[in-house]
C-alpha cells in the first residue's frame, strides 16, 4: 500500500510483518514491458504491549483478581503472573491469586506474542495484616504480698511483629507495658492478670495468668484496756478491736490462771486475788497470728455494805477493813467511794451519778496529807495514830478528777499496791524506763477512754522510799502502761507532810500506772578471770562488765571478794543506761586454791603456786616462826594460820609493788 519505487535498486522499510509479493514492471525504449515477481517475508520484531492493571490493596488469604491488557501486530501468544511472594506463576490473560502473608508485593506480568517477542508490567499489591497475634501471659504464679513479681510475654507470637504489649494486673493499678514487667501486690487474694498483645496491623490478643497473693501480714490483735475486779467477779473480754487485711480466723484468750476460750468475746471470772496477764492471741486465714496482753487485777471482796447517806461523811479502819465516802463535789454531781483495805494494798470502788460535763468530776479517795481538817493526821512509821492511809503503804492516791464527755453515770475501781507485790511488771518497766517503781495503781473504768480528758491525779508517796532509794522528790514521774511501752507523765511536788510528799500528775486517759523515780540501777554482767594458775607474788587479772540499767547516772562500788573476804573496792561511774568494763587485779603471797567473786558473783578459782623451792622453805619458815609469836586475829589470819600482823605486811607490799590495778574505762551506751 506503500507508493511504488523507481529506478533498478530501490530500498525499502515495510512497517508489518508478513508475505509480501513484490512486482517489477520494466519497459524499454520501444515501449516494450515485462513484469517479474518476488516474496518478502517481513519478520515481527516488535515486542507486544502489556498493562497489568492498577495497583490493589487486598486483606491476606483474600482471593484478589488480576486482568491483563496487551497488544501485538503478530497476536499475543502468552501471559505469565509472577506473583512475588515464591508461589507458583499462573497464566491467562485473567488470573486469581491469595496472598497468605501480609506485606507488599510487587507482581509481574509477562506476555508474549507468537514469535517470541516479550513485555513485561508490574504492579504492587498492598496485603494487609488481618491475622491477630498469640498472646502468651506465661503460667500462673504464687507470691508472698509485697513482693515484686517477674512477668514474661516474650513468648506471644505474631506473623508479623508484635507492636506494644500491655498488662492489666487486676488491682486497681495502673496498667503496665513491655514485655517483661514486675509489679508487687499490695494485698493477698487472688488476681486475673491480662495481657494484651498488639501487631503492627492493629490485631490484638490477650491472655491471663492467675497469680495468687500470700497473705504475709500478721493480722494486729487487741486483748483490751486493763481492768481492776473483785475476785469471783465475770470480767468480759472483747477482741473485736483486733484487725487483719483479710479476716481473723481464730481467737484464743489465755486467762493466765489455766483457763482458756477461743471465741471473739469471752466472760471469765477469777477465783483468787493476783495480777493476772490475759494473753489474746488472733490467726488470720492465712496462718499469721499476733498476740496481745492485758492486765487484770483480782481483790478481795470488799466486806462492807453501801452507804445510804448523800451528805459528806468517811469511816477508815486497819487492814482488811473498808471506808465509805459519799461526796457531792460541787458539780452536782454524787460521788460514792467505798475503800477496802489489806496489808499494802488498797481498793477503791467510786461510782459517780448525777454528772454536769461542763465542769471536772472530782472524786476524793482519802484525805491529803497533813489535811487536818479532814481527818489527815499523820503518823510515823510505827503505824500509831490517825494517819490517812496504812501506815505501810509507800504509794497512795489521795484524789482523782477529770474532764468527761459524756453525762452517762459511771464507775471506777481503783487499786493500789506496792511494787514488790509484782515482780514481774516492775522488772519490765525498770528494764523499758530505767526509773525504780515505788508502787502500781490500776484504774478499772466503765467509761470509755475517748470520753475523758486531762486527768489528774494527786498522790502521795511516802518519805521513807526516797531515804531507801537515796534519791529526791524531783526524780518522781507517773507512767502510764499503754502495753507497748511505758509513757512517763511528770509530776509537780504540790504539798508535803512529816511522812509524805504529795504530787500531781496528768493522764490523758485511764489504765495502770506507776510511780517512780529515775536513779541508777548497777548489774555485773560479767567477770572473767585472765589466768587460773599463777604464781606467788604474780597478779591476777580480773575482767568484769558493769551495766547501768536506771535512767540516771551515779557511782558504783565494785567488791573484790577472796574466799568470801573482801580484799579491794573500787568506786565506778557511769550515766545512764551505760555500760562499762573494769580490769581488776589483786596479787597472792600464799600457795593454795582461791575462790574469787565480784560482789555476789563468784567468778571462779584461782590456783596460786610457790615460784621455786626456796620460796616455798622460806614461806614456811616465816609462817613457823610467826606462828609462836602470840594470839592472831582470827579474820586477817590465812590457812595456816600466821600472824595477821605478817599477812597484812606482806598484802601491803604487794599492793604497793604491783597495786591493786584497778583499771576502768567507759563504753559506749548500748542502744
């Protein structure tokens, strides 16, 4: 179809393949023609077009679609997808493939035309990620509250990658994140905990894990106030002021005569007079278990009948007898006292009616001393006379009053007694005050701490306690008991008698008390010897620990004792609640075996050996001939019984050659 050529060697470009029938026409001068042919065969060197279609986004393991498009002047042969993710190529011209992966792919398209000419296409396939991760929390865990607890995800799979993990603990917390957190556990129980694992594609999963929470916490138990009865009397206990974080399984009281109860709240009574330490022990679910004490102070039965007079009158008599006071104290309101005595100890049952709150109850337990007008004569110690309490009492309480809150009627029962009537508090809170207890009063109340305020007590403590303490006034305090320790109350020195100081001191409630003094209290602790074979002449060294135990400082006489003989002394010093170590040591001019001791504290024995023969032959010599020399002092005579005279010589040498060697030095108070 192209224009014909002229001329004997034209050229030409045909543009398609195919068979083509090329004619010459040649013609001479004459006008003579002739016509030949010939075959072209014009080969297809021309690659067909492919289109593989716009790019998709599809969701994994979704079927997606492609369909090809392609050209070609000779026809197209083939088409050929290579998908990109190592799957099998597929052909046609429409072809059908799942990705099972998330990701980006690019797919190929290849089409071929019928003599082998190729294109080739691409286009890009966007998978998303639709396959949530596999969240693995780890195994369940058992820990003790208040401890730190070890969690793992890192076992959580994905076919992608894991984006965030995130841990929800069951607690009220705040929600953790990374795969591997700790968190402690406040309280015991038993706890869900959730994790969360997140992928790049959004998708999500959790799983759980139980961790239980041992409960490790004592729970806090609450035996109750101290109370002061008559014996015979029903005292109720209560524990329902002990507490656990979960719940108290099982209470226990120990009545401290032998009886025992295992309820919540238990009525008990006593049938003889003594202190007695009621233990309340409390166990929670968990096994944990705490314990508390309280006192419970047994009298006799007071003897006398109730007073039926409202106007002011008191009776007193010797020991074993009781007193009956009725006062209206100003206040309008009645008190009624009635006052059993034995021995030392005293017991005051008070019942107070007809309260005004605005103004202190007053409640006047004997006489103060010196008072003459009331009744308070004093006496001395022979116990003559009219004197405002036994004679034999080192404590007494003259007068209580306080503020209350509540006008409800009330009573109290007030007992005192000296401190060595119960050696096993005043030991404790000589050891827990430092100070030396003159006498205990234990205060029995129905009226609830929280309703009363500022008490105030005025006692008296008699003259002879300071002279046997070697102490003042001024060292006087008032403790409460308040179980954990004892609470020091200071107390003013208002009034004094022949026979007694009168003080006042402030309670904020009402429990057991004693008053005190702060002095020093000295203890060996322990005494060594160095060496228990020496030789005549050679000094022995003793090492003693001396403790101060008291609340004030003060001097001590250490007692060097040889076979029960006192041979030295030696005055240390030291402050309160001090401790320090002394090195004593003393020199034998005779053979034998000796018995040391420090004070009471025997230490050890001693053997003391001649230095050599020739000493020994004029040891004994000089004992012979001083033994014919007249009548010897039987306490400074030694074993064989030599001159006194010679021994107190030769101990004097002694001492002055290697002295007594007394060294003291001072440590550190022990915290």
């Amino acid at each position: 179809g192209s224009a014909n050529a002229t001329g004997a060697t034209p050229s030409h470009t045909f543009a398609d393949p195919g068979t083509y029938n090329v004619t010459l026409n040649v013609t001479d001068g004459g006008g003579n023609a002739d016509a030949d042919t010939l075959v072209v065969t014009v080969n297809d060197a021309t690659a067909p077009t492919a289109d593989a279609g716009a790019d998709q986004t599809v969701d994994e393991d979704t079927t997606a679609e492609f369909n090809a498009t392609a050209t070609d002047a000779s026809g197209v042969a083939t088409y050929e997808w290579d998908f990109g993710d190592g799957s099998a190529n597929a052909t046609g011209e429409n072809a059908t493939h799942a990705f099972a992966d998330p990701g980006t792919y690019t797919v190929t398209l290849n089409v071929t035309d019928t003599v082998g000419n190729s294109a080739f296409d691409t286009l890009t396939a966007t998978v998303n990620d639709t396959t949530a991760p596999t969240a693995d929390a780890g195994s369940n865990q058992t820990v003790d509250e208040d401890t730190d607890v070890d969690f793992d995800g890192s076992a959580s799979t994905d076919n992608g990658v894991i984006d965030s993990y995130e841990w929800d603990f069951d607690d009220g917390s705040a929600n953790a994140t990374g795969a591997t957190p700790n968190h402690t556990f406040a309280d015991p129980g038993t706890y869900d905990v959730v994790l969360t694992v997140t992928d790049g594609g959004g998708n999500a999963d959790s799983d759980s894990l139980v961790v239980t929470v041992n409960d490790t916490t004592a729970p806090a138990a609450d035996a109750g106030d101290n109370v002061s009865v008559t014996e015979g009397t029903a005292v109720e206990f209560n524990a329902s002021g002990s507490t656990d974080n979960g719940v108290i399984d099982s209470y226990e009281w120990d009545f401290g005569d032998g009886a025992n109860a295992t309820n919540a709240t238990e009525t008990h009574s006593y049938d003889s007079t003594g202190t007695y330490t009621v233990t309340l022990n409390v166990t929670d679910a968990a096994g944990n278990v705490d314990s508390d004490t309280m006192t419970v102070t047994v009298t006799e039965e007071s003897s006398s009948s109730s007073s039926s007079s409202s106007s002011s009158s008191s009776s007193s008599s010797s020991s074993g007898a009781t007193a009956e006071t009725t006062e209206e104290t100003g206040d309008d309101a009645e008190v009624v006292v009635e006052t059993a005595s034995e021995g030392t100890t005293k017991r005051s049952d008070v019942s107070v009616t007809n309260i005004d709150t605005s103004r202190p109850v007053v409640i006047p337990l004997e006489p103060p001393a010196g008072d003459t007008e009331t009744g308070g004569a004093e006496t001395d110690d022979s116990g003559t006379a009219g004197d405002s309490s036994s004679t034999d009492e080192t404590v007494s309480v003259a007068q209580l009053s306080m503020n209350v809150r509540n006008g409800d009627d009330f009573s109290l029962d007030v007992t005192t007694y000296e401190a060595s009537e119960d050696e096993a508090t005043s030991e404790r809170f000589q050891r827990e005050t430092g100070a030396r207890p003159a006498g205990y009063v234990v205060v029995g109340h129905t009226i609830h701490d929280d309703d009363i305020e500022d008490v105030t007590f005025t006692f008296n403590v008699r003259k002879r306690y300071f002279e046997e303490t070697n102490t003042g006034p001024d060292s006087v305090a008032l403790y409460r008991d308040e179980q954990t320790q004892w609470r020091r109350l200071d107390a003013s020195l208002v009034d004094e008698s022949e026979m007694r100081y009168v003080f006042e001191a402030t309670s904020p409630g009402l429990s057991r008390f004693s008053i005190g003094s702060t002095v020093p209290v000295f203890e060996t602790t322990a005494a060594d010897i160095t060496e228990t074979s020496v030789s005549v002449g050679e000094e022995v060294e003793l090492s003693v620990d001396v403790a101060n135990r008291g609340g004030a400082g003060g001097s001590h006489e250490l007692d060097l004792l040889v076979d029960g003989e006192r041979v030295a002394g030696q005055t240390v010093e030291l402050g309160a609640f001090e401790n320090g170590t002394a090195t004593l040591s003393y020199a034998f001019d005779e053979a034998g075996t000796y018995e040391l001791a420090v004070g009471d504290r025997v230490v050890g024995s001693v053997t003391v050996e001649d230095a050599g023969e020739t000493e020994t032959a004029a040891s004994v010599d000089g004992s012979t001939a001083e033994s014919t020399g007249g009548e010897t002092d039987g306490d400074e005579t030694g074993d064989d019984g030599g001159n006194a005279t010679g021994w107190t010589l030769a101990v004097v040498a002694v001492l002055l050659a290697a002295g007594l060697g007394i060294a003291y030095r001072r440590r550190e108070r022990d915290e």
